[in-house]
C-alpha cells in the first residue's frame, strides 16, 4: 500500500482506540515521493466504494480501500477545494453523497470559545448538544460536549448501528470540547456520548444539552429541531415585558402534569402536553387561577422522585409528548391568558450512571470531597458552583426554558440547601469557606449571577425561591446586596398558620401570636404564601385531614384557611386538589380525587377559591400592596379570647379599601364592633360562611353603615356579624 498510515494506526481505528481521530481521519498534508500532496482517509464499514468530488469542478477521484473492514484513503498530487464532498456506494448499492466528517469546520466561533472560556455563554444551547447543520448543502448534525478530562469520545446512534469507531469526535483545543459533524444524523435518531476515562474504562452518557429523550425507563438522547414550531403567542410576550410581577395580581395552581389528570391510551395513563393544555387552560379559566407551576418537566429517570432528580435538564420529560407537544402546551396557556412557571432544580442532580456523575470518569459536574459534592438527605450529586463552566451550563439552562419555550418564570428548589455548606450536616462533615464560614460562596455568587441574567434578557419573567431560613435579601436587587430573586417563598407563614389552624377552636386563643407573627416581617421579603405540594405528602395528610373538628368544622376551617391565605400580603399558591378539599394525601400514581366534586360540600370549596381568586383579580387592595406597609393596616390584632383577626387591605387612593374581619371560633359574634378608617357604607363583598361555599350562610348583606362612632382607635366603626369559622369581607362604598 503506498499510504503513510500505519498498519498499527489502522488497528486502533478499527479498536476504538483512538483518542485523536482527526490526526488520522479526514484531510492531511503528506510527503508523497517527495512532494507535499494531500491525503483524504475516511472510516466507512458500510461503503463498497467511495470517491472524493471537487465542489468546483466535479470532478472524482475514487479512495483505495486500505483495509477490508472500511478504512479509505485517496491521495491527491494538487491540493482539492476544501469544501469537497465524498460520493459512496453502500454495502445495498445505494449511492449516497455525504460530507468528511473531519473536514468541516467547527460550529464555534472565536467569540463563542472566548465565552465560553468566561463561563458567560448564555446561548450554550445553541452551540453543544446535538445541533441541525448543512455543510457544502449536506444535512446533518452538530454533536458536541464538555468532557475535558475524557481519553476518547465518540458519537453512537441509529445512525452508526451503535458502533462509535467510525464517528470519534475531535478535542477542540484549550476548552475540554469534543464536537463532530454527522452526515446523514437527522431528527428522530437517537443517539449517546461514548465516554473513555483516563483509565481507558468506557461509559454511555446522556447529552447534558438534549433537547429530548427516551420515554423511562429507556434513556438514550433524540436528535430533535426545536426551532420549527410556530408560536401564536406575540401579544402575551409582547405584553410580558411591561408585566410588573411586584405589582400584579398573582394565583398559582401548583401541578404534577402526571398526575392532575389521567387518561386511557397512554402508559400509565399519561396525557399528552396537547390535550392537558386544553383542559389545564379551560380550569384554570373557571377557577381564576393567573399562572400555573409545574413540578419539574425536566427529563428525570425516576418518576417517584416527581421531577426533582433531573438527568435531561435541556429536555421536557418524554412521558406527555415530544418538545413541540410542549411548547403547544405553553403557547396554548398563553393564549387564554395563563401563565406557566416550572419548578427549576439546581441544587443537585441524581446519581444515574448515564447522568452527569463523573460524566468524563471524573468529579466534572461535582465536586470531588463528598463533603461538598454529595447531599446526605437525598442520595444525590451536588454541583460544583465554583467552576465557570458549570455555572454557565446551569444559567444557560435556565434561560432556554425562557427563550425556546416562552416559560414565564422559574421556581428554584432547595434554595436553602445551596446557601449553606452545613445544610443538614454535622460537624466534621462539611468543609467551611475561605473565610472559616457556612455559606456557600460560590453558591451565592450563581444565584446573583443567575437573577441577573434572566431579569436583563426577559424582562417580566418571575424568579421564586423556595428558602426556608432567615437568610435576608433573598427577593432583594443584587445591586443591594441581596440574592435577586422576584419572589421568597413564605414557609415560616405556612408552617405557624398549618399549626394554628390544626389546634382545636378552643385552645386557638393561647396560639394567637402563630397568626399575627408573620405580619412583623411580611414586609422584610417579597413574600408568595405557598400551600404547595410538601404540605401534602409523607404522612402530613391532606389540607382538609389536617383541620380539627367535625365534618362541618372541618370544612368551615378549611374555608377560613384559605380566605385569611388569600387577604394576607403575599402573592398566593395552592397545589391541586387542594382546591376542592380532596382527602388522600397526594402520590404521583394516584393524582387529585375528581369524584369528590360529586358532593356539593366540595363543590364548594372549589367555589370558594375560584371566587377568592377574583376577588384578588377585581381588587387593587388585596395585591398592589403585597409587599409594603401602605397596603396593610390592622384593626385589632390582640383579641386572642375570641380568637378574632380584622385589617384593612388598602392600594392607591382610587381604589377602595377592604376590611377582613376573621373568627376563628365556631361561635357567631353579634354585634361585633370594628372600627373602621373611614365612614360610608361598608359593603359585605365575600363571606366564607355563604351557603353557596357550604357554609350556615351567617353574614351582613348587603353591608354595614359607620354608625359614627369610634372604636378601636378609628375615627368611626361599624358593628357585624362574624360568621363561625369564617371571614366576612368589606369594601367601603363611598
């Protein structure tokens, strides 16, 4: 053979063993009998015959087979345009025009290494992964991936039968990338990163940056082009980036998409995105619900863990439809008025041997230290905030949920987990800061980092972090120090308002403070008011289930819950079911229990929080305000023997107050006098008692008149009727 690729050169490209295919593949100056010249070698196992075609001239020039198994190589006296096409005849007869999978130029720019070296490219998603491209008018994909400390790397797919020898991807110097062009790769294919470690060992990994997968317990990766769907959303986006989420009304359905509904045909019982959108969108109408939140979509392999052990970060959980499915599901949303907030998990990722673990056969992703890298609550893998390229791969991520699928905001789990390095650790088993401190420094800076970039490039869109401690500034700007998020979720509210609310009526007036405490620092954060899905699962019960009383006090309790929930500063969410009072704690197989609406007890109170929702919706007083002191003014927060509440909900001067006035006992209170900021009539606009909601109908229609006399330290005063276990709301009628 007159080549001057060795015999042992060709052996290791048949074994896989090469960990620079391109120094032996693809386009090379030779020294041929003396003369520079150009050698042209491809690896085709399934080629009969293969020539080399000049792009300018047409002209071909066959490749001699230098080994039997499909190692080719033509030598060339000139040198060929550099955009020259291959022509092969497969093992079928089929002629095929493809392209040199070494020869083509790499999809990153100068400026995208540049950023990417900075850890600050936003738009990742757009270079990595698996990414349609044409080469000299050749369709076929883009396949790259962060592996620095990998050996070898191939591509394995459909499109090579699984056997990676002949598509070993090239290092691009200095960044730790592997990439290589495909020919002929095309949507609907799957395919894997074959991943050799620095011990030689071989390991399938899952792309970090698919944009699909396998329906689970399957894993592999789907080539998929998710810049083809058509939107119909323009004015909703359009009208998003003037959306002030500090200022506006906010009701957040909390949904586990795989359970809220079921249906026949899909396993499981699973519906589709299209067909949740149609009903999602049509209850979330009728119920006034503003937003919905999902529980994670994200690709996860366990789906008992509900989403929040993520493997497919870049791509919608395969189990209700493709990723147009779910753009449709969003787009839909949209065009009835809803928005869609999806739970964001990057606090930990699990340990699933085709996941992010040890993706290059080292601590990549992770940190090393088990001290750092893995959480002891939930067996899983915690990233590394303090290398650039992890950051940028997180960040990226979260702003291609905001660009590809139009999501409207991000609810960030476990934000408390990632503040501290001693979180749920004892001593010895966590390793402080530079300082000698347990907060997680790098941890912070991302988070900044991560607010940042989202309130910059998507004006209006949310950010709220579930954050269970003192931790202050969470929902303040980074430029003042604080972490940036638009809203912290209120769980100190929740857990003092749950353990009032399950003491019976009789002893509520020794617990008085566990209901007015929150009002001392209701204004220290942006607050949501969450009655999320944690408040239901692990042995907690349902909501109603966790009420004191009889049915009917149950009932009526759960009513005062959600009316005092709803005219507290904050903004409001509530996890399904919880609407029309279910009784089984919730699990991901099993989902809300629809039949109860069969029972008009229940009927009511889905009534009652589709009628709260509106009233938040009608009332500049109960949410322009959520978050300062001229939009709250108490009336009496001190009667803890008759366990009675009563405020004023107030917004601009030309929007009418409201007055809230609360029993928490099941004895009606005639009479009742409260004082009031103004005079007029004081019309009665909600009562949790109506026996439209279940209730005994006990209220004050149509209102009360001031009397023109004082009381609680107001100029003049009305006297109502507080209903049992119930709220009578007021707006004042000039």
């Amino acid at each position: 053979m007159n080549t001057q690729l060795s015999l042992s050169s060709i052996q290791s490209l048949l074994d896989g063993n090469v960990s620079d295919p391109g120094s032996l593949l693809g386009r090379h100056t030779v020294d041929y009998r003396g003369t520079k010249a150009t050698a042209i070698r491809m690896y085709e196992p399934e080629a009969q015959s293969i020539w080399v075609v000049d792009s300018t001239t047409g002209a071909k020039r066959p490749m001699r087979r230098l080994h039997p198994e499909g190692v080719f190589e033509a030598i060339f006296d000139e040198t060929p345009e550099s955009n020259y096409k291959v022509e092969m005849i497969d093992k079928q007869g089929k002629t095929v025009q493809t392209s040199d999978p070494y020869a083509t130029p790499s999809l990153l720019t100068d400026f995208d290494r540049y950023l990417i070296g900075e850890g600050r490219h936003h738009g990742l998603y757009e270079r990595l992964g698996a990414q349609l491209r044409t080469v000299n008018g050749v369709e076929g994909v883009n396949f790259s991936v962060w592996a620095p400390n990998a050996k070898a790397l191939q591509v394995v797919g459909d499109f090579n039968g699984w056997d990676g020898r002949q598509h070993g991807a090239r290092r691009l110097p200095n960044l730790g990338i592997w990439e290589l062009f495909i020919p002929g790769a095309h949507p609907g294919q799957r395919y894997k990163f074959r991943i050799q470690s620095q011990q030689g060992q071989w390991a399938d990994k899952c792309d970090p940056l698919a944009f699909a997968s396998e329906l689970p317990p399957l894993t592999a990766n789907i080539i998929t082009d998710i810049n083809s769907y058509a939107w119909s959303d323009g004015d909703w986006m359009h009208d998003r980036a003037e959306f002030d989420p500090l200022h506006a009304p906010i009701n957040v359905y909390e949904v586990h998409l795989g359970s809220w509904q079921k249906g026949p045909g899909r396993k499981h019982g699973w519906l589709d995105y299209r067909d949740l959108a149609r009903r999602l969108a049509d209850y979330c109408h009728r119920m006034n619900f503003t937003h919905v939140e999902l529980m994670p979509i994200s690709e996860h392999p366990y789906t008992g863990s509900w989403g929040y052990q993520s493997v497919g970060y870049f791509a919608p959980t395969s189990r209700h439809g493709n990723p147009e499915d779910f753009m449709f599901f969003v787009d839909h949303l949209h065009q009835n008025g809803i928005g869609v907030l999806i739970d964001w998990v990057p606090a930990h990722f699990p340990k699933d041997d085709h996941g992010l673990r040890r993706f290059d056969g080292t601590a990549l992703y992770e940190h090393a230290d088990p001290r750092q890298g893995e959480h002891p609550d939930w067996g899983t893998m915690i990233f590394n905030f303090g290398r650039n390229e992890v950051r940028n791969f997180l960040i990226a991520n979260a702003l291609f949920w905001l660009d590809k699928y139009h999501i409207d905001g991000l609810r960030v789990d476990a934000v408390a987990s990632m503040l501290y390095l001693d979180y749920s650790r004892e001593e010895g088993e966590w390793i402080p800061n530079r300082h000698g401190g347990r907060e997680n420094l790098e941890s912070i800076d991302f988070l900044r980092e991560f607010n940042d970039a989202v309130h910059e490039n998507y004006p209006g869109v949310i950010t709220a972090a579930e954050e269970s401690t003192a931790w202050p500034g969470v929902s303040k700007p980074t430029s003042s120090g604080g972490l940036g998020f638009t809203y912290k979720w209120n769980m100190g509210w929740m857990n003092d308002t749950l353990r009032y609310m399950r003491n019976e009526p009789i002893h509520r007036q020794y617990h008085q403070n566990e209901l007015t405490f929150s009002l001392i620092y209701a204004f220290t954060e942006n607050f949501m008011l969450p009655l999320s899905h944690d408040e239901v699962v692990h042995g907690k019960g349902s909501l109603i289930s966790q009420m004191p009383g009889d049915m009917w006090q149950k009932f009526a309790n759960l009513r005062l819950l959600y009316t005092y929930m709803w005219t507290h500063p904050g903004k409001k969410l509530l996890f399904m079911g919880g609407e029309f009072a279910q009784w089984n704690e919730w699990n991901e197989d099993d989902g809300p229990q629809w039949l109860l609406l069969d029972f008009a007890t229940h009927r009511g109170v889905q009534q009652l929080v589709a009628d709260l929702n509106k009233l938040v919706i009608e009332n500049p007083a109960l949410h322009h305000f959520d978050f300062g002191h001229e939009g709250f003014e108490w009336i009496d927060c001190q009667n803890a023997q008759d366990s009675t509440l009563i405020y004023v909900r107030k917004a601009t001067p030309d929007s009418p107050p409201l007055l809230v006035c609360s029993n928490f006992t099941p004895v009606v209170r005639e009479n009742y006098p409260i004082g009031v900021p103004e005079s007029g009539f004081w019309k009665e606009v909600f009562n949790s008692d109506s026996e439209a909601y279940g209730g005994s109908n006990v209220g004050n229609y149509p209102g009360q008149h001031t009397r023109g006399i004082g009381h609680h330290e107001r100029p003049d005063s009305i006297t109502a009727t507080l209903p049992p276990l119930g709220t009578t709301i007021f707006r004042l009628e000039k």
